[in-house]
C-alpha cells in the first residue's frame, strides 16, 4: 500500500468533501480516501498494482474538481 497527498482545488462545502471522497473510494485499489475541506486535501492509501496516482487524479477531476 502507498498513500499520497493530493491537493484538492475547488472544494466549497461537506457535499464537495462527500463527492471527492466517493470519486476516489470508486478507484479499484483504493483502501482509504480522507478529504479535507480546511486543508483542501485528500489522503489517500492505495494499492499501486491497481490504481496510479494519475488514476486518482483523474478521479477527482472527473467528479468536477482540479488536482494542484
């Protein structure tokens, strides 16, 4: 398992927190996603032989939002 930080950007309230969350815990391989709106972060602890970090990226840019 690795985690990773991403840097979340457009993130204004609990519903943007719950939409990322589900975004990156739909990833095969993805054990745990904890997003933070103060922090405009999202840890996360994959499996690498599943999923990549531009995987994940992708993820949250398909759910509407940029990745720093």
């Amino acid at each position: 398992m690795e985690k990773v930080n991403l840097e979340v950007r457009g993130m204004h309230c609990d519903n943007c927190v719950q939409s990322v969350t589900q975004a990156l815990k739909d990833v095969e391989g993805v054990k745990l996603a904890k997003v933070s709106l103060e922090e405009n972060q999202a840890q996360v602890t994959y499996d690498p032989a599943k999923a990549s970090l531009e995987t994940l990226k992708e993820a949250v840019k398909n759910a509407g939002y940029e990745v720093a």
